[in-house]
C-alpha cells in the first residue's frame, strides 16, 4: 500500500483563492500513477487554540442515513453520540490520501492519552460503493485501527450527502489504462459532542496537529 506523504507536500497547487475567511475546499483525483490535484480557496488557520483550519459557521452533523459494513443502517448522530467524530469520504484503492489520512489517525489515536482516544470516533464513508463492499471496507480500515467504522450506501446517496456537507465529489472514471480516478474531498470533518464541525483538517496534517487538537476537542465538548 503506498503512502505518499509527498502528495499534500509537493504536489499541492493552489488553484483558487477567495476572500472567505477561513473557507476551505479541498479535491483530489485519486488514481494509481495520476497526477493529483488540490484546489484550496482559503487556506486560514483555526482559532481557539486549535491547529485545523477554522470554519466560517458550523455545520451540524449529519444522520447520513447510508449503512455499516454488515449492511445494517447506519445514523452517524446517533451511531457518533457523546464522542468527538472525524468524518472522512475516501476509497480504499486510493493510493496516496486516504492511506495517509487514516495512518495519520491511527498513529494520533495511539498518542493520546486513552482517556481521549475512547472519546473519538472516525468514521470513513466509501466514495467507490462498487468496489468497496462491506468486506472490503473492514479488510482496509483495520490495517490502521480496528476502531475505524466504514460507510456505503449508493453513489447518488452518497453524493447527496457529501454535497450537504460541501465535500467535492465525482463518479469514480475509468481511464483507458484501466485505473481508476475517484475525484474526492480530502478534508477530516471534525463534529464536536454537541454535534457541530467548526473545524477541519486538510490533506497533509501533521500527526502532530491531530494529538494537540484532539485533548481540546474531547475536553470542551466544542469547537467555538
């Protein structure tokens, strides 16, 4: 499995910039050998102390209303409740952010004191429903942490949901070489316990970032 920490640091391009403070969006084009893309529109730092970016407003946490690995609905509020939720929209053949995004937790997870890391709960939603079945899903996120929770549901659910959220997202394409490129968000959702993210983490966060942010989520409950 490749991770290529080089992607967010070399091969990051600014594309857009706008004046909305602390706005971010961030896409990647996700294929084995491709050149990926980011597109940034403000790259602003959190407040509070926090070393994610900042949100302009909070955005309530979604039900999401898709399903678990084992095919049983799944409610992200309910399924998430009184815990500090990292919400991500990946796929498991990525070869370079979604790996790197979820070993990055998984090796925060492991510093934190386990007061904190009991307190957490990352939840991966498959943006390739077709080729990450529920098998799938568990196989790969286990690698990193058994705790990590895998999502599915249909592409058309799935967009919904991730455009609720602001999260870009195309149809997996198939390339002539017969890779695959899933088009995808790239930032780490952060829902405090009182089920709002006002902060958010881009592709490239340091390890270091998710441990210093992490005690401070789980302590105030909020991020404002």
């Amino acid at each position: 499995m490749p991770l290529s920490f080089h992607f967010a640091r070399r091969r990051r391009r600014l594309l857009a910039t706008v004046p909305l403070a602390a706005l971010v969006f961030v896409a990647a084009g996700c294929s084995s050998g491709s050149e990926s893309a980011v597109t940034i529109l403000d790259d602003s730092g959190a407040s509070k102390g926090l070393r994610g970016t900042a949100l302009p407003q909070p955005i309530d946490k979604p039900a999401l209303n898709l399903t678990d690995t084992a095919g049983a609905p799944f409610d992200l509020r309910s399924r998430t409740a009184g815990k500090v939720t990292l919400l991500f929209f990946g796929y498991t053949h990525c070869p370079d952010v979604c790996p790197t995004t979820m070993a990055d937790i998984a090796a925060a997870l492991n510093v934190v004191p386990a007061s904190v890391r009991a307190q957490v709960a990352t939840v991966f939603v498959t943006t390739d429903p077709d080729r990450d079945t529920g098998v799938v899903l568990d196989q790969w996120l286990n690698q990193f942490d058994p705790s990590f929770v895998g999502v599915r549901g249909t592409l058309a659910q799935i967009h919904a949901q991730a455009d609720a959220l602001g999260i870009p997202l195309e149809e997996p394409v198939r390339q002539s070489n017969g890779m695959y490129t899933v088009t995808h968000g790239t930032q780490v959702m952060a829902f405090t316990k009182d089920n709002k993210a006002s902060v958010l983490y881009l592709a490239g966060t340091q390890v270091a970032d998710y441990v210093h942010d992490l005690p401070v989520l789980a302590d105030t409950g909020k991020t404002t």
